[in-house]
C-alpha cells in the first residue's frame, strides 16, 4: 500500500506525509515505522528541496548607525505605526 502511494504522487512523498495518507484510511502508525518500511521497500522521495531560502540583499548602501555610540540615556527608540498622518492613513 505504501508503494502504491508513493508511485501515484510522483514518488515525492517521504514518510510524514505518507502517515497522513495513511490515516485517511484509517491506517493509523508512527513516522518512524513508515520510514522503516519504506527503506525496507526501497521506498525514497524524489523531492529533495521545494525551494532555496531567499537572501536578504539590498541595492543601495545601508545607512550608518549614528545612535550606536550615543550613551543610553540619549537615545529613545519607538514604534510610530500606529500614529494616523494627516492625511488620514
């Protein structure tokens, strides 16, 4: 049953989700015996990474930090998101 998942979703899924389509059938085991059973079987996904994390670039130069050697009792720091403007936003 495992193998006829396996092949009827591109052979992409690995054993978390192979338990929740098992469970559906109310087939109900742990990951790891699923696991176990499919490298018994010869089982692999195909799948290795959905996507890469993305970078965080910026194509400007970052400004300078100009309160990082100011004393602390100098700097204040807020959050002024929830001020309305004047033109209402």
């Amino acid at each position: 049953m495992l193998r006829e998942i396996w092949q009827n979703n591109y052979k992409a899924y690995w054993a978390p989700r192979l338990r929740v389509e098992l469970a559906n059938l109310n087939l109900h085991y742990v990951t790891n015996r699923i696991h176990y059973l499919m490298q018994a079987a010869g089982i692999y996904s195909a799948m290795s990474h959905r996507f890469n994390k993305p970078m965080t670039t910026a194509d400007y130069h970052q400004r300078p930090n100009v309160i990082k050697d100011l004393p602390e009792a100098n700097v204040w720091s807020m959050d002024v998101t929830y001020l309305k403007g004047s033109n209402g936003q």
